[in-house]
C-alpha cells in the first residue's frame, strides 16, 4: 500500500490539512480534493471510497468536514481502511470539536500525529497510546531540569529583594546619621578612631572660630561609635552572601582561591624555571581509569639580558609513555643525547622577563595504579526516596604524590542541603546557587592516605530511584609532583662560563577530574 496523501477538507472540497508522504505538488493535491466532491455519491454509508483512473479516495465523513486519504488503485483496500479508522480516532485526540477553526488550529499537531502513523507512504504499527507518547515526547531530564532552573530562579529573585532591603536600610541608617550617601565606608576613615579627640578642649573658649571648631571635633566621636554598628552590619551581610554561595572575604573584597596561591607565591631568583602539568582524568564510579593525561611544559623566565643565553642541565629523563618536544629555537639533538637545553643558534637569545616555554610533554596512560587520587561512589536508594551516599578516596599508590586543595564537588537535586552522617578527613559545605555538596581537605598525604564522607537526602521524586543526578562529580588538587619526573640539576651563564644561581618550582594542577 502506498498512501500518497491524507487531508481534512470541507464540503466543498477545500483543504484545511493535507499532508503529503510522496512527491506531489501542491497544485495536483488541490486539484484532487476540488474534484472529490462532484465525486462523492448520495448514498450516506460510514466507510466508502471512490476510484478514479488513476487515484482511490477513501473517506469518512466527520460532521462538516471529511477525512480523505489518496492511495493508488494497486493498494490492499483493507489496510487501506484500517489506516483511515486510526487516523479519524485521532482527530478527536487533538480537536475538542470538529470544525473549521479548530482543525486549522491544531493543523501541527495533526500532521505530527499523520507522521507517526504512515512513514514514507506506508502504514507504521502502532497503537493510539503510542501516537500519543511519541507526540508528546516526554523526558524525565528535561522536567528535572525545569525544576532546577525555576528553583534557581526563584533563589535568585530571593536573593536580590533581601540585597535591595539590606541597601535601602543601610542607606536610611547613613541618612539618619547624617553621613554621606555615597561610595561607602572607605570615607569615614578619618573617624575611625575617635581617641584622638581631647575633651578638656570644650574649657577653651576664645573666638567663634574655635567653637565652630570645637562643636566640629565633637561629633565625630559619636559618628565614631556608629560607625562600629555599620560594620558589624556590613559583616553580616557580607557573611550572608558567602552562605548564598557568593566568595567573599569579611572585608569586602572577592576572594578566588587560586588567587591566594599567587599572592603567597615565594620569591624567587633572577633565572627561574616553572616545571607546569594538566592533568585530565575521567574516572567510573567504581573508580577504574577510563582515560588520563598530563600536559606539561618548562617555562623560563630570565630578569638580566646578560643571562639570555643560559644553558640548562636536566636530570635523567624517563620517556615511558611521553611525547616530548622541544621549542623550534633548542638544540633539540643535545637535549636527547645529554638532556642539556641551550639556544640551537648563538647568535639568538631568550627573551628577558618573559616566560617562555622550552620544552612541552603529554603523559598518558591507561594504569590505574598510576592515579594520583581515586575516588569511589556508592548511593543506594530506599523505597521511601532517601538516597543515602558514600563518597571514598584514596591516595594514588605507586607515586606518593602530597596533594593540597582537594576539592570534591557532587552535584545533588534542588536548592536543600543534604545531611552529612559521617565525614573523615576534611570539612564540608553546600553551595545552594549552583546545588553542589563540596567536600574540602587541606591535605592528603601518607598520614591520611584514604577518608570517606556519607550523606542523604531525599529525592523530590520518589517514585524515582535513578542516582545519576550525582555525576559527574569533579575534583580538583595542586601537587608539587609531577609525572615528567624531572629537574634542573645546574644553569650556566655561557657554555663554558660559571654556575649561576636559579630557582625552580614544579606544580601539578587539575584541568578536568571527573567521576561519571
């Protein structure tokens, strides 16, 4: 059977939705339905067809309008007429009554509905409740993710009326007191410390002058004591944002936690070498490696143009499983044979303050020994919708690696914290603007080389027991070890000139570390 179009037209042969499943013009589709009413005979039957020479019309009347479905005259009529009983069923789906106005309105849906039950001109196998779901294309996800991003929204909202409140009360306090209403309390330094004002100075009395002056130095000492209670305001709100997941310190100022790390970065000498790796990882949730890799790079960085021809003296390089490559400008033969990094022409020199990157490397492999940090999920579900977690790491075992800054950041539904049971090793916190339960631990070295943290919370739906809301979970850490195990044994001012202090630091940082 090859239906080659079905359409819902009037009395009079105008169609309100035609949908075609061969190649055929629109003027042939008008022009076959203009004629289907001189064809139609006076015989009121509720299933009929009419053939022409070409074409078999099969249709079925539905009150003021028809549904018409053009097969060719080879077609088995029987599936022909099965087609049409399914297809009329669905009109009353998707049309409170059937009439002009309200076919044309649900005209998308229709044809929608039309596309589920033929395919490329012939019948699909398939019942009035699956047109139904197909049509609708439900997802769990994506009602989940509505969910989450109304809750966001309405915290967002709850957010800034509370900001809104916390400035107009904090501007009428200023008011009140008669101070200033702008740029802040950076310009009430001056009253900070009201001691310096001595009292015995009100007994002075001798120009008009100095009493203005003397009345002027008196109110600052009470503008001093309010100013305390502006603060603890100022405080407290600024604490109230840190628990709204917004990173500030107490005094004000934006807090990034890489930031504190440069800011206590050590000095260091006038030739400096930065031994710098990326480690991306993807773990599963029982913890075996599905794919790691380091990237690194050797960065030097000169202050004096009298050391711009420096030479370079590298530890034994172990090249298991690295790919190494070296800047276009370095000799990169004596690298291989003597691991010494010098400029391949003499006449050229290294830029001064400057990094420059000398040599890159990429690590992989696919050893799971080999893993600085192994992270093991294990959430279990009850039939009352708790999911109870248990988070575990534990140190890599082959290389012993000291990592600071561990992170652990598990994404849960919705905006309310989960319940910690139990946490060995580090602290926890919940961020409620992005829903994420961080597990932090300054430290993780041979004396807390494994810890666990358990936690629940109740699913909004309870009817569903899925724990994949929980991945992926990503950590972060900093290491002062790297996998391209190597160091500057000695730097020289000159091929055959005297050593020259330097200094070196090597870091491991986390690009991507995902548990999925």
């Amino acid at each position: 059977m090859v239906v080659f179009a079905v359409s819902i037209c009037t009395k009079t042969g105008k169609a309100l939705v035609s949908r075609q499943f061969v190649e055929i013009t629109r003027s042939r589709i008008e022009g076959l339905l203009a004629a289907f009413p001189k064809l139609i005979g006076t015989g009121g039957k509720q299933h009929t067809f009419i053939e022409t020479e070409n074409v078999r019309y099969l249709y079925q009347p539905m009150e003021e309008l028809y549904m018409v479905v053009l097969t060719n005259k080879a077609s088995n009529i029987l599936e022909d007429l099965e087609t049409l009983h399914i297809l009329t069923k669905l009109i009353p789906e998707y049309c409170r009554t059937v009439n002009e106005k309200i076919v044309c309105e649900k005209s998308f849906d229709l044809v929608f509905a039309f596309d589920e039950v033929i395919a490329l001109g012939y019948k699909e196998k398939v019942n009035l409740g699956q047109i139904k779901t197909f049509t609708e294309m439900d997802s769990h996800d994506e009602r989940v993710a509505e969910i989450v991003e109304r809750n966001k929204e309405r915290e967002a909202k709850e957010a800034a009326k509370r900001r809104l409140k916390e400035i107009e009360r904090e501007r009428r306090e200023r008011e009140r007191m008669g101070l200033p209403s702008a740029s802040g309390i950076g310009n009430l330094s001056k009253y900070a410390n009201p001691g310096v004002y001595q009292p015995h100075i009100e007994q002075r009395r001798e120009t008009p002058t100095q009493e203005r002056n003397t009345v002027s130095q008196k109110v600052p000492v009470v503008q001093g004591l309010q100013l305390k209670k502006t603060e603890s305001k100022t405080n407290s709100y600024l604490k109230s944002l840190k628990n709204e997941g917004d990173l500030v310190d107490l005094d004000g100022s934006p807090t990034i936690r890489a930031a504190k790390s440069d800011l206590t970065a050590s000095p260091h000498e006038e030739i400096h070498v930065q031994i710098l790796e990326k480690l991306l990882v993807k773990t599963d949730r029982d913890g075996s490696l599905h794919k790691m890799e380091a990237r690194g790079e050797l960065m030097l960085t000169l202050a004096r143009e009298d050391q711009s021809q420096v030479f370079l003296q590298l530890d034994k390089i172990d090249t298991k499983n690295v790919q190494i490559k070296t800047h276009p400008n370095i000799d990169r033969a004596r690298f291989l044979k003597e691991q010494v990094l010098c400029l391949k022409d003499s006449r050229k020199t290294y830029p001064v303050n400057t990094p420059t990157p000398l040599l890159k490397w990429r690590y992989q492999t696919q050893d799971d020994s080999q893993l600085p940090l192994t992270l093991t999920c294990w959430p279990s579900t009850s039939r009352e919708g708790v999911t109870i977690v248990n988070l575990e790491y534990e140190l890599g075992g082959d290389r012993e690696f000291e990592l600071s800054d561990v992170l652990i950041r598990v994404p849960v539904v919705g905006k309310e914290q989960p319940k910690v049971n139990h946490i060995e090793g580090g602290t926890y916190d919940f961020d409620s603007k992005n829903s994420l339960l961080e597990w932090s631990i300054p430290t993780i070295d041979q004396s807390n080389a494994s810890g666990s943290m358990e936690f629940s919370l109740t699913l909004w739906n309870k009817s569903n027991n899925a724990t994949s809301f929980l991945f992926p979970i990503h950590i972060s850490f900093n290491s002062d070890r790297t996998y391209f195990n190597t160091k500057v044994l000695s730097a020289l001012a000159s091929e055959q000139g005297t050593p020259v202090k330097y200094s070196q630091k090597k870091n491991l940082s986390v690009e991507s570390f995902t548990t999925e």
